[in-house]
C-alpha cells in the first residue's frame, strides 16, 4: 500500500491566514495560530506555513509568527517565504520550523539548494516549484518564480531534475492554473515529477474532493497539501483519512 501524509497549508499575509485562487483574489481564513492547533487536533501528519508575499514584498518571513505557530504545533512545521540564503534559512529553522521551502530563491541561485542541504541537512530543505501549463516546453509546464507572477521560460521537468540532484528529500509542485480552483489536483504533473524524480513529490493545488486526494496519490505523491478545502471545512481531515485508508492506502492514525 502507498503510505501518504496530510498536510494542512496556512497561506499567510499581513500575519492572518489567507487563501486565493490562481493565486489572487485572496480572502481571510483566520489566525495561524488557531488553525495550527485546529489542523493538529483533528489529526494533520504535517503542517505549511508560506509568507506569500515575503519573496514579492522583498523581505524575511515573519518570524514571530513561526514562533508562535511553532509553539502550537504538534507535528512537523515547514515554512516558506522569504527564505533567500543561509542566514535567513537559518533564522527560520531557529525560530521553530522543522523543515524550509526554498522556491525563487532557489531558481535564481543554483547552488543554494545544495547548500542548504550541506549545511542544515537533507530532510529540512523542501523544493518548491510554481508551475503553469505551457505546450512549447518539452514537458509542457513552465517554471514561475516571485508567487507565482513571473514566467521564467524554463522546463519545470528540468529544473524539477536539477532540484532532485541537489539531495533535497522533498519536492512541492504547485499548479497555477489548480490553485485553489478546487477542480482537482494536476495529477499529470504529479506523474511526470514522481516517475522522473527520487524525492517525494507533494500534491498541492486544486484539492476538491477527497477522491481528489486518492487520485494524487495514485499518481505518485506521498504527501497531499490542501488549504481552503480545510480551513473552509469542506472536508474534515479524519474523514479523510478513513476514505483513503478505504481505498487501500496507508494513513497514519
């Protein structure tokens, strides 16, 4: 049986929990620190926290919001956003976070990620790759940095391979056009990135249903990211898991 993981993601912006569509149209969805709580009581294996406008804004992530997230959470906590190089890494790791997602910064410095990882170990880095379809790239997807806004012109299958050869034991695709659209998640992208990598590949963007989460996992991810299909509670996280583990996968209790 495929084991997979549940992770809750708290978008953050101005210090309050937030979620969008495409990656605008943002709307609140609370306290961090509530739903931090909320998400490891109801049973959540992991937990995100992404600053998603540190990298635009050109600033750190909000640390004493990590803390005090940090804190609350009973599981392992990955933050990202404004994660630039190895003092910010550093700052980040140091105010709570178990684990940092690396995403522009990592593209427009190649030798980061590997750094990282030297210096902070394999399982702290987590890749994260914004992507948008587009049929003139060999893959067909296109690597997006600064939140999703920027068009980079590079395969996201390549620097995918790229990221996977730094030794990074994570990698997070997120789907422009899935983002929050709850249509389901780009198990096509999931697909290509799970046959063609060694690191687990999480599903993020576009969960609806939870046979949308069964079909991610099929597709070859080991870790299911959602965000307003919880914090909107649409789906209930143990309930989630009982549909799962009734379709033959692993849950954790």
């Amino acid at each position: 049986m495929n084991k997979v993981q549940i992770m809750p993601c708290l978008d953050m912006q101005n210090g309050r929990v937030v979620k969008g569509v495409h990656f605008i149209d943002i709307a609140d969805a609370g306290d961090p620190v509530a739903c931090a709580e909320a998400y490891c009581a109801a049973g959540a294996d992991q937990l995100a926290l992404l600053d998603i406008n540190a990298t635009v804004e050109n600033r750190g992530t909000l640390l004493d919001v990590v803390k005090s997230v940090a804190a609350a959470a009973t599981v392992p906590f990955t933050v990202g956003g404004g994660i630039s190089d190895e003092k910010s890494a550093e700052a980040v790791l140091s105010a709570g976070a178990d684990c940092i997602s690396i995403s522009s910064a990592a593209y427009k410095n190649r030798k980061l990620l590997a750094s990282l990882v030297k210096e902070f170990g394999a399982d702290r880095i987590t890749a994260a790759i914004d992507v948008d379809a587009n049929k003139s790239m060999p893959s067909g997807y296109e690597v997006y940095i600064n939140g999703g806004r920027t068009a980079t012109g590079t395969d996201a299958l390549e620097f995918a391979k790229f990221v996977d050869d730094t030794g990074v034991n994570v990698i997070l695709p997120t789907s422009k056009a899935g983002d929050g659209a709850r249509t389901g998640y780009d198990l096509p992208l999931i697909r290509t990135l799970a046959q063609n990598c060694r690191a687990a590949i999480v599903a993020s963007g576009g969960a609806g249903t939870m046979e949308h989460f069964y079909e991610a996992a099929e597709a070859g991810a080991s870790i299911l990211l959602a965000a307003s299909v919880f914090h909107f509670h649409m789906i209930d996280i143990g309930e989630l898991k009982a549909y799962l583990k009734s379709k033959g996968l692993q849950v954790n209790a």
